[in-house]
C-alpha cells in the first residue's frame, strides 16, 4: 500500500468512520429537530432560495340587503421571500507520518482517524446548535464594560468557549454590516457567571463591540446561519420582506417583568403566546427554552398539576407537554438557547434548505489534500445551507423571564 494507493484507503476509511452524521448531529441538537429539510426553492444556480409567503386575506366579503352592490372582489396577497444559502465547514488533520503507518497498520490509521471525527463531530454539532439560536451575524457575545485588558466582561457568555479563535468587532459593524476588527485573539478561559472572558492578549474593548469566531484575515461575520434570533422577529427585515411595511409578517414578541428586572413566568403567559400565534394562523407545537426557563416552567408544573411523563426526542432526551386551545406542545430544554428566553415555534413553517446534507469535499477524486508544503493532510466536511420560514407570524418569543436553578 504505497503512493495513491495510500489515499485511497485513507479516503475509505474515513468514509467507514464518519457514518450518518446528519442523524448523530440530531443526537446533539435538540431544536434541528423541528426544521424540515428541503431543496425545491434553492434557483437554479444552486445559491439562492425564493418562495412566496402569504401576507394578505381576500377582504372581498361582507354582508347587503336586497339589490345592493355586492362587495367587491379581492385576492390573496403574496410577497416573494429571498434568502442565500451559507457555506459551512468542519476539517480535521492528520500527519503524514500516520499515512506511513497505514502501510504496515492499517488499523491504527483508523483508530486516529475515528478519533479526530468523533470530536468533530461533536463540535460541528455544537457550533450548529448555537447558530440556530443566534441571528446570522455570528455574533457570540456583546461586550458590557469598556476595558484595555486581557480580561473582557460581556453581556452574555454563554456561546463563548476556551481555545476558540475570535475577531473583536466594531459594535458599529452591527448597524453598517462592514466588519471592523480591532483585535483577533484566542480565548483563554470564560466565567459564565459573571460574564468575564480572558483571552491571549490584551485588546482594547468598547461597550457594545462584539466577537465572532475569526483568524487573521477571515472572520465569520455575517456568514453564520439565519437563526432564530433573527427569524423571530418584529418590524424588521427577514427574506426581503420588511416587517415595518408588511406588519402581517411579523412575529410575536413579548417581554416579562422591567428593564433589570426578570418576570416570572406564569402559565397564563404561555397560553397568550399561543393564543397570538392561533390568530395569526399559526400553529405552535414547541416551546424552546433556555434550562433556567425550562426550570420555571418545572416549578410551575409541580404547583398546579400532576406531572406527566413527556415525549421523547431523538438522542434519549424528554420533553415535557403543555396544554394550550386543545393541543399538546413539547416543551424543550436547550441548553444553546439565550437566557431568559421562550420560543414559541410553528414546525411545520421551519426549513433548512439544502440540496445535500453534510459531506467530504472529493471534487477532485480525493477526500484528502496535503496541506501546503507541510507533511500533512486534511480532510474537510462541507454543507451550504441556510434556515429559513414560511410564514414569520407563526412563531412567538417571550423574553426576560426569570430564571431557576441554571
């Protein structure tokens, strides 16, 4: 086994190891579960998604008495919806001295080989998890206190982790769309209580400035999944459809308690979100909560009801079911999803639109490329991709909600 015969194995046997990774990503995603996955609205250049949604009823109605002009004839009311498929990526690398040991052991090629996709794996699924909550920018936390320091305080720092590679960005960027970084660095180590990130180097931080997973020259600003941070919404742009003019677009968004001051959720709350939802036609079947939402809901459950065994999800883990107009929702602990925050989702309006599911790049005939001039090679798995709905004002969102025990 020498030369391209080498490869050839390599190539199979990570073919062997990798498996299904669209089932194994479910096992550690709980809200990819309630996307449906489609290709009939990707265009024929393979990058855009277009759809109508409905946006208007037929107000040709009304009632007259006898001889009197009948009313006037109306129509449906349809906009075009627009999104753009995003370019997602996982790669792992191995020596060129393990190709060598192939030859003589080619169980040890595998055995390493089946390691790197494990963790992979594992942190594609990851990654995907919090890119489904977050709002397309990439964003991964918001910086509270302005410092010149290696030690950062963020409004949230639940999406950031040890060892990852980030860009610090000019809060502006949110606004203009035009990334300005001022530092990339590494981070060192997280407080998720307080909020404190320490990182490589010093950098100098604004109030308001953010991070997004990023190199020296590359970042992934603007590039991320349109997730449901930016899918449930109000007054705002989603698809090509601006919620300031077409108000019919818009979801349901409901905040609890003050500025400051987290609210405490009552059942009477989630059977409004739901409500607001029903007359806008849409139909709720899931709440997705942060853990410390999912524990107030708990508390609720223990003071006024027997508590029911709820439904399974795919990777062993349960939901419980709430009640609300005669149907039951899976009420679903997330631990990707933002603090304090409910979503209230109609499933059958969720999409991802692709035309395949994650895969080796092998263009060229090989799943292995060397790496530069280096005695290394690396495999990279690929899918293009974007979250998307059909209708916005069928899903709801309920924040500020105090929480328990998380």
């Amino acid at each position: 086994m020498a030369g391209q015969g080498i490869l050839t194995f390599a190539s199979e046997a990570l073919k062997l190891v990798y498996g299904d990774i669209h089932e194994q990503l479910k096992d550690k995603n709980p809200a990819l579960e309630f996307f449906q996955s489609t290709a009939q609205n990707i265009t024929s250049n393979g990058k855009e998604v277009r759809f109508d949604t409905h946006i208007g009823r037929n107000q040709g109605i009304g009632a007259r008495g006898v001889r009197e002009t009948l009313p006037v004839a109306g129509a449906q009311k349809y906009k075009q919806a627009s999104l753009y498929l995003k370019n997602l990526y996982g790669s792992i690398e191995v020596d060129g001295q393990l190709f060598e040991q192939a030859t003589g052991d080619p169980n040890a090629f595998v055995n390493v080989v089946d390691a790197e996709m494990t963790g992979l794996k594992r942190d594609v699924a990851r990654d995907r998890n919090r890119q489904i909550y977050g709002d397309g920018t990439g964003k991964l936390g918001t910086v509270k206190t302005t410092a010149t320091s290696t030690t950062i305080v963020f409004d949230n720092a639940q999406w950031i982790e040890p060892e990852m590679a980030v860009a610090l960005l000019d809060g502006s960027d949110l606004t203009d769309g035009t990334p300005t970084v001022k530092a990339t660095v590494s981070v060192v180590s997280v407080n998720e209580d307080t909020g404190a990130v320490t990182f490589s180097a010093s950098v100098a931080a604004v109030a308001g400035d953010i991070i997004v997973r990023g190199v020296s020259g590359v970042n992934s600003f603007n590039k991320e999944l349109t997730g449901l941070g930016a899918i449930v919404g109000s007054g705002n742009s989603l698809h090509g459809i601006d919620g300031a003019t077409v108000p019919v677009w818009n979801s349901t968004i409901k905040t609890l308690g003050s500025v400051g001051t987290p609210g405490t959720l009552t059942e009477l709350d989630l059977i409004s979100l739901v409500q607001k939802v029903d007359k806008q036609g849409g139909e709720v079947d899931v709440f997705l909560a942060s853990p410390g939402v999912y524990n107030a809901y708990w508390n609720l459950l223990q003071g006024l009801r027997q508590f029911v065994n709820g439904a399974g999800l795919t990777g062993g883990q349960r939901s419980f079911s709430f009640e609300a107009l005669g149907k039951p929702i899976k009420f679903v602990s997330d631990y990707a999803a933002p603090k304090g925050t409910l979503y209230a989702l109609s499933s059958k309006e969720l999409v991802i639109n692709r035309k395949k599911d994650w895969s080796f790049m092998d263009r060229d005939g090989a799943m292995w490329q060397r790496v530069g001039d280096t005695d290394a090679y690396r495999a990279t798995l690929y899918q293009y991709s974007e979250l998307g709905t059909y209708r916005r004002n069928a899903h709801a969102k309920l924040s500020n909600i105090a929480e328990l025990g998380a």
